[in-house]
C-alpha cells in the first residue's frame, strides 16, 4: 500500500519510512486533512482546513451596535424637539386668535367669544373657519364665560373696552406644557412654557 504524504513515498508495513511521514505521525500538524479521490482510496491529498469560520467577529458585532444607538438617539431628540415645537407653534396660533377676537370686539362695539371645541379638539376664533389643535397634545381650559347650552364648549369673551372674561388655554404632552394666559381686565394675552404634572 502507498502513502502520499509529500515527500519521498515509504512502505506502508515494511521497516523503512520516510522522515517526513515519522515527523508527521509524531508531530501532527494542526489545519491538514487528508482527501482521499474516489478512484483509489489507498491515494490521499493533503489539504489545508480553512482557519477562517463563517460569521461576524465581536468587534464587528459592537460596531453595528454602537451604530443602531446612535440612530435611535438621533431619531429620538429629533422627534422630541419637532413634537415641543408643534406645542409651541399651536400655543403661538391660539394667543393670536384670542388677540384677533379682542381686536374685533373693539373695532365692532360689540362682544366677541373666542370658543374652544374639547370634542372636536379645535378652537374657533369670530369669523374664521375651526383650526385643530396638535393630535397628541391635551388642551384644558379655564373661563369665567358661561358656555350656553353647548356642552364641552369653553368660551373666552372680549368686550368693547378691550376687557375680557379672563381664563387660560393650557396644552400639554409627553411632560411639556404651554399656557395661554387672558388677563380680565385688560385682555392682554401672555404665552408661557412649563413641565406639565
């Protein structure tokens, strides 16, 4: 029987062998199969294992960790600033209608409501179509004003002399507030931010 080892071939059985084949029988090296063609098993081929495995390496895996937490966080303060903006721009609307219907009350004589919907979530100011407030946000109101027959309907009134009823529009989300504040005797109208409880 012959062995291919690489070297000069011995006698399988027989006394003399080569140097090679002792030094790989004692001293195996790691990484060497032998693959043997299917013509004749006696005949083996050495060939090298791959000494790379298939799949992502820890630090490869860290990586693409540290690269998705920094997305979320990029995601999360951009949402988070978008959403605190859309308060204070609604907020920022509702002080101009209630300063529009102080305006109309004195240019007419006559007294104006501005009326806030908590059913349709929107506010109307005298002689403009109902606007929306922002989706998320939680509206409460405060007034003097007695809403009529309607139910779930605040109202804010403005008189010829620029007074008003007096009251306060405040909406929050997610920990964040704006306050529209209406003084009574004067009607001026201040906006002002704060954490909501």
């Amino acid at each position: 029987m012959i062995t291919a080892t690489g070297n000069k071939a011995g006698i399988v059985g027989g006394r003399e062998r080569t140097r090679g084949a002792r030094i790989r029988r004692r001293f195996p090296v790691p990484g060497l199969r032998i693959r043997r063609p299917p013509g004749n098993p006696a005949l083996g081929i050495l060939t090298r294992a791959s000494s790379r495995a298939h799949g992502f390496t820890l630090i490869e895996m860290l990586a693409v960790i540290a690269l998705i937490a920094i997305a979320a966080t990029v995601t999360a303060v951009s949402l988070h600033g978008r959403s605190r903006g859309e308060l204070q721009a609604a907020a920022q609307r509702v002080a101009a209608g209630l300063r529009d219907t102080r305006t109309r009350a004195m240019a007419t004589g006559k007294p104006q409501w501005f009326s806030v919907d908590l059913r349709a979530h929107a506010y109307t100011v005298p002689g403009r179509d109902p606007r929306g407030f922002p989706a998320a946000a939680s509206v409460h109101v405060q007034s003097a004003a007695e809403a009529g027959e309607s139910r779930g309907v605040a109202r804010i009134g403005y008189f010829p002399d620029g007074s008003s009823s007096g009251g306060n529009v405040t909406l929050s989300e997610a920990r964040r507030s704006a306050r529209v504040d209406v003084d009574w005797l004067t009607g001026a109208v201040t906006v002002s931010n704060g954490a909501s409880q």
